[in-house]
C-alpha cells in the first residue's frame, strides 16, 4: 500500500480487487500486515516515560520515603520491563 502525503494509507484499485480474490489464509496475513504496520505507527507516535523520570516525580509526593521508594522503584520497574518487549 502506498502512503498518502498526508500519511494515511490509499488502496489502489488493483489491491481492491486482489483483496476481493484472496483466500482465507491470505485475506488473514493482509489483515494482519495492516494491523501490525498500525501497531507500530502508534507505538512510535506515543511518547514512552523513562523509570528515572517516574521515580523523580514520585520523590516529590508528600509523605513517601525511602523505604517505600524503593519498594515502589522495584515494582514499577518490573512493568517497565514487560513493557520493554516490543511487538
């Protein structure tokens, strides 16, 4: 598929009528390309936090110390991690 200047994807008339002759299995890989090309379009248009950055901000609330900061840093660091595991 070719991309628009204005970045939206445009089928041509071909791909239509390919599309219209696939299979099940082929309409499923061509759904699936779409989804993923998606995926990561949005993955890359959102602005991801560093842990740094969320531990900083949580060192200004009133009321948590370092004993709960550590505890804190470890269990935001483990969804961190499963976050890492990209698509």
């Amino acid at each position: 598929m070719k991309k628009k200047p204005n970045q939206k994807y445009m089928t041509t008339r071909v791909q239509y009528k390919a599309a219209k002759q696939y299979d099940h299995e082929q309409f499923d890989a061509f759904c699936t390309n779409i989804y993923v090309e998606g995926f990561k379009d949005g993955a890359n248009s959102v602005k991801g936090a560093d842990i740094t950055d969320v531990m900083e901000r949580i060192k200004t609330v009133k009321g948590i110390g370092e004993k709960r900061l550590a505890q804190i840093e470890t269990e935001v660091s483990a969804l961190f991690q499963k976050k890492d595991k990209k698509f």
